[in-house]
C-alpha cells in the first residue's frame, strides 16, 4: 500500500498504540496507590507503619 491510504492507517495505528499503552499505565499507577479507593475494592489495603 503506497499514498495516503497507508500513511492514514500508520498514524491510526500510532494513536492506538499510545492510548493503549497510556491507558494500562495510567492504570497500573491507579492500581498500586494503596490510599484509592479502587485500590480497596481490589482488596489492597493500606498499611500504617
């Protein structure tokens, strides 16, 4: 595939590439906070020390 067709469908591919992989670290971030809540209902909790 040669023209704007493939150059269209390489920078979709990029976008999608970055929102996946922003969205799993914005996640994983989220995720490991011990004070969120969401952190709670995934049954992590907050240790005092």
């Amino acid at each position: 595939m040669d023209g704007p067709l493939s150059a269209i469908a390489l920078v979709t591919a990029g976008v999608i590439y970055r929102l996946v992989n922003y969205t799993l670290v914005v996640g994983a971030v989220i995720g490991s906070n011990p004070i969120s809540s969401r952190a709670r209902r995934w049954g992590r909790r907050r240790i005092d020390c």
